[in-house]
C-alpha cells in the first residue's frame, strides 16, 4: 500500500513539474520594472522547458518559451546577458546552439540569485550546461565541428581554457 501512495505522489509531482503552458508563455507583458520580477518564475519555466525537450525550431511550444525567454533577459533590469564571440563560433550553421545558450544563461542568473554573476561565471555555466544538453543525441543538436571541440575541451575538463582561447 505504501508503495502505491508513493508513486502516486510520485507521478503527480511529475505530472505538475511538466504542466508547462505555452499559452501562458505569450501572453506574459513586460511593461515595468515590476513585471520583470514578477514573471521570473515564468521565465524559469521557460528556460527548463527549452532545455528538456529536444530541439526542433518547428514545436510551437518551444518556440513560445523563447519568445518569451528573449523578452524578459532584452529587458530585464536586474540582469545583464552577454552574448559574444565564444557562442558565435558555435552558433555559425548550427541556430540551435543560440536558443539553448540563452536558457542556459536564464536558468543560471534566476536559480542563483542570491547574487549578481560575473559575465565569466554566467558564460561559463551556461557554456556547461548549453554543452551538456547538445552532447546528449536525443536532443537533435547538429553537431558541427567547433561544437565537438567544446564538447571533448568540456569533458575533458578545459573548458575554461576553451572560453579563454575564443
């Protein structure tokens, strides 16, 4: 009996951790400071979705969430989102890599605001978690070869060294 209970909570908690709605997603405003703050969790949302579903530029869904992930971190006035050369050479013939990079850097900044990151420290984080999500096949990632050689440079535990050679 035990175990019936604890996989009924189980299941529900999952049911709920992945009840998304993208409907949501566009309707979210940001019209002051205010709302920036208020739709962080939102945001979150978003970013964890992105990043857990496979990348298809054709699921509705997905591109909601970026819609409104873009939104929020092109306004936000608690963040500052760095986008430079480091991804560029990553995002060249493969946009994918773009969109997981900006729910990566999301993710980081709203699950650790308990202080302002240093561009280095959002950059690399996202970088990490950006190359864990591509590394994985099931997500559909093209892989190109400046890809690869982020991903091996990450593995190997360069990935410092990698950024800094960008």
């Amino acid at each position: 009996m035990k175990t019936i209970i604890l996989i009924s909570l189980c299941l529900l908690a999952y049911t709920q951790m992945f009840s998304q709605n993208p409907e949501d997603w566009q309707s979210i405003e940001f019209n002051s400071k205010e709302d920036y703050e208020a739709n962080e969790g939102k945001i979150l949302e978003c970013a964890n979705f992105i990043l857990s579903v496979p990348a298809k530029a054709s699921d509705p869904a997905r591109q909601s969430a970026l819609g409104a992930l873009s939104k929020w971190m092109s306004g936000t006035p608690d963040y500052q989102f760095v986008i430079d050369e480091s991804i560029g050479k990553l995002m060249e013939k493969n946009e994918a890599v773009l969109s997981i990079y900006m729910a990566a850097m999301s993710k980081y900044a709203l699950e650790n605001n308990d202080h302002v990151p240093t561009a280095e420290e959002m950059e690399y984080n996202a970088f990490d978690q950006m190359l864990a999500y591509s590394k994985d096949s099931g997500n559909n990632v093209p892989m190109t070869k400046e890809l690869k050689k982020a991903i091996q440079a990450r593995d190997k535990g360069n990935l410092k060294a990698y950024l800094n050679s960008n």
